[in-house]
C-alpha cells in the first residue's frame, strides 16, 4: 500500500499527473454556533480530479470515488468520527473538474487532533493520503460575536434542503479561501452575528464591512458599505465586495457590528493575498522577459534553481504552477520560468520585484550552505524550507548524542508570523548526520503534528513490546521533554 503523509494544513489542489498520484485535496474549515450556542464545525474538501481514478458508466460519463475518513480526538480520545465514500459528479472523460464535499460536526469547545484519510476507491493500487493537524473550538463570547467568515465561490437561490444551503440559499463554499486571484472583480462571503439582543436596546443596529491593507492597516475606502439591520438571535450576512480595482497585496476582510452610537459591538476578520500585476507589465514581460530585470537571469539551470527554491513561500496556487509546468530543468523553458518568476516577485513588492529577490536569497544561499545533502538542495530539506518559511529560529536545543535518543534539534520562534512559541522538533533517524526529518511541531498551524514524537526519539532504544506507546521513557541524560517545553 502507498501512503503520502502530508504535513501542511492546505493540501496542495493541482498535482503532475503522474499514475501513482494519491488521493489530494484542499482541506478547511469554518466555525459556526447554534442558537443554543453550541460550536458547529463545518469541513470542506475540494478533491483533485487530477489525482483520483475515473471509469466510464454506461452512459459514457466517468465519475471517481474517494473514501473520507476524518477523526477527531481530544485527550487521546476519540470524539468524534466520520467515514464515507464521495462519489464525484459524472463529467466527460476529457473535462474533468474537481469537486467538493462538505460536512458539519458538533463539539464542545477546545483543541482536537484531527486526523484525515483519503483512499481512492477506484484504483487498482491501494494509495492513501493522509493529514494529522490541530484544530481549536473557541467558546462562544458572551454578548455580541460573528461566526468565521466564510467566502463563497457560488450563490444561487435554494429549491430544497441541503448541506449547502444557509439562510434560503445554496451556497458552494471557496475552499481555497485565502488567495484572491487576479481575474477575480468581486468576493462574497457569509457570516453569522449572535448575541445581539443583549447588547443593543433598540432594534435595530449597523452593520459595515470593509477590506484593510494589513501592510499599512489603511483601509480601502472603495470597499466600505454598511447597512442598517435588524436585530435577531442569529443574524446572517450576505455581503457583496466589489475587488476589480483591488491592488496585489495582502488584506483583511473585516465585518463589524455597531449600536446607534458608532460603538463598537463586534468584529471578525479573515486574512487574503490579493494577486494582480499591473496589466501592461505582465502583458509587457510575457512578450518580452529581457526587457525587465529578470533577463539577467538567462541561464536555464540556474534559474530553475531559484524558481524551486521559493516553494517555501509559495502560496497553493503558485506551488501548483511549479507541480505542474517546472517538473523538471530539461523541460522548463527559459522564458516561461522568466515570466513566472517576475510575477511572483512582483506580486509581492510592486515595482521592487528584485529586491525582494535578492533579500530572498541571502536566505536561500545560507540554507544551501547549512543543510544540503548529497541529493538536496538545502531548500528542499525540512531544516531549509522551515528557516526559509519562518526565518531563523530564536533558539536551537542540539543534541546530537544523547544517550538513548536519535540526534535531535529543537527550534524555538518567539514569534513568527501570527504565532507565537513556535517549536519544531527535527532528527536523524539514519544517524549519518545526513539530513535532519522533521518529526513534529508545535504552535504554527499547517505543519506536521505527531503526539509520539518523544517515542519515536527513543525507539531505537525501547523494547518492541512498547510499540503502542505515545511517550518515551526516562533515562540517563535525556532531555527532549524538557527542552521542548523550556527550550533555553
């Protein structure tokens, strides 16, 4: 049987199609409440048609089956479970589309492990995917309070009942809803407020809603609206943003809830990458690379190099390009790895696309130079991608020969990003001091969790009977619990 392990919280949508690609998806979620204030778990699943086996019916049509497995454990235990087959639409052979499931879970509030398993029915070798991640219930806030927003990639009025359908309207979710791409003119997007009758006296309340620059926190002024609603225990919220002259760059969605004097009530977000090059310099670069400062990069080679490095800092759709039109150096051509290139740098500092190159690679050139092995770039070891997607640790726990534990290395971030005490916990289960795996992490969200990474430090030293277990035992000098939780 073939498993992938995938260890990033977004399943990459777009793979090479190769024969043995696994079951992928795009995997998310939103938080919802009941009237009763009980956390209502929605999960979505946007399925790779790419990678999944489909056979014809009798029609003609073809259709693939995908057997979901998802678990979620609290403690160590099981909480709740969910195992299904999700057979595809029928679709013509040529046009295969991916396809989307969705499903809904009560839980109380709190940190889950949640563990997803995709099999492909269909195929003839037996080829798993699977995903281990976290996932956090908060409890409902006392007083007024939004449900997560929830972008949606098509709206149309509801016939009947389904598990798409909110407030009179069938409504397929975006699953990959954290980038908006350039040929998108507007979003829409759906929330819930709660709480409202104890905070307001009257009946009625405004609503506003705008998109924010989170680079210099100015907000768009094209995209504020704002309405006035009436108050019910479960408000939902049906909103409409016009984006066609939305710059590149990363925003904020925002919706607030305020009395009849401005004050604030409450307020959710949801964080986005807006892709759009100016449309003249793409235009311009896509006839003619040499013009633009990526001509100089005019060797093939070299230049598949750099674009595979910045994988670490790609976003799903950009590392879908790479999966599928730079498989290899020999058959990458030199202006299509130009232009991508230039967008990519472009779409992160408009006009200063070299800079953010070069600063780039100062970072690229030290990981070649710490972490490469025989066979890797060192951007392509966990230790590389990890420096170059979070930057350099604040702190590093090297235990290269503790007794009874394979070499290990514990990395500490104060603060990365949006989290905070980041940890990571790599080793070398070869102990050639090769190439440092890693093994588990902790506060970040999207990375590779295992509960028995302490057992499988020590495996090589703990008698076979003690399989099952998730801890490591005590023994002389070993200090991977304590430096994990007290990294110095």
């Amino acid at each position: 049987m073939i498993v992938r392990v995938f260890t990033t919280f977004i399943l990459t949508l777009l793979t090479p199609v190769l024969l043995l690609a696994g079951p992928l998806a795009v995997f998310n979620h939103k938080i919802f409440y009941t009237p009763e204030g009980e956390p209502l778990v929605e999960t979505y699943f946007d399925f790779s048609a790419r990678s999944l086996t489909f056979v014809p019916g009798e029609d003609g049509l073809v259709t693939a089956k995908v057997e979901l497995t998802i678990i979620f454990k609290k403690y160590g235990d099981i909480v709740a479970f969910d195992k299904k087959v999700i057979t595809s639409p029928k679709m013509e052979a040529h046009e295969r589309i991916d396809f989307i499931d969705m499903h809904r879970f009560m839980l109380e509030p709190g940190r889950y492990e949640v563990e997803i398993v995709l099999r492909d029915v269909l195929a003839q070798i037996d080829d798993e995917s699977k995903l281990i991640t976290a996932l956090t219930v908060p409890a409902p806030k006392k007083g007024a309070h939004f449900s997560d927003i929830q972008l949606i990639s098509a709206l149309r009025k509801a016939d009947s009942t389904s598990t798409v359908t909110k407030s009179g309207y069938d409504m397929l979710p975006m699953v990959s809803d954290s980038l908006l791409k350039s040929g998108m003119k507007e979003i829409i997007f759906y929330a819930e407020l709660y709480g409202m009758p104890d905070r307001v006296d009257d009946e009625m309340f405004l609503l506003k809603w705008y998109i924010r620059n989170t680079n210099n926190q100015e907000v768009v002024e094209s995209t504020v609206k704002m309405s006035r609603e009436t108050v019910i225990p479960v408000k939902p919220i049906l909103v409409m943003v016009d984006i066609a002259d939305l710059p590149q760059g990363n925003y904020e969605i925002t919706l607030e809830a305020r009395d009849t004097k401005n004050e604030l009530l409450a307020r959710a977000t949801h964080g986005v990458h807006r892709v759009k090059l100016d449309s003249r310099a793409l235009a311009s670069v896509i006839h003619d690379p040499s013009s633009h400062w990526v001509g100089q990069y005019d060797n093939q080679a070299e230049l598949y190099d750099y674009v595979n490095s910045i994988r670490p800092i790609a976003t799903t759709d950009e590392a879908n390009i790479l999966d599928v039109y730079f498989v290899d150096a020999q058959n990458s051509e030199l202006p299509h790895l130009q232009r991508f290139f230039y967008a990519f740098w472009e779409a992160r500092e408009p006009g200063f696309g070299l800079h953010a190159w070069e600063e780039y690679k100062k970072r690229v050139d030290f990981v070649n130079e710490e972490f490469s092995t025989r066979n890797k770039r060192g951007y392509d070891t966990d230790m590389g991608r990890i420096y170059l997607k979070y930057g350099a640790p604040n702190h590093i726990a090297d235990r290269s020969s503790e007794p009874g534990s394979y070499p290990y290395q514990i990395w500490q971030y104060y603060k990365t990003g949006q989290f905070n005490n980041a940890r990571f916990v790599f080793y070398d289960p070869t102990l050639l001091n090769a190439e440092y795996q890693l093994l588990h992490s902790e506060g970040v969200r999207g990375e590779i969790t295992n509960p028995r990474w302490r057992y499988i430090l020590q495996i090589r030293s703990l008698p076979a009977e003690n399989i099952d277990h998730k801890d490591g035992v005590d023994h002389f000098g070993g200090r991977a619990d304590d430096l994990f939780e007290n990294p110095r």
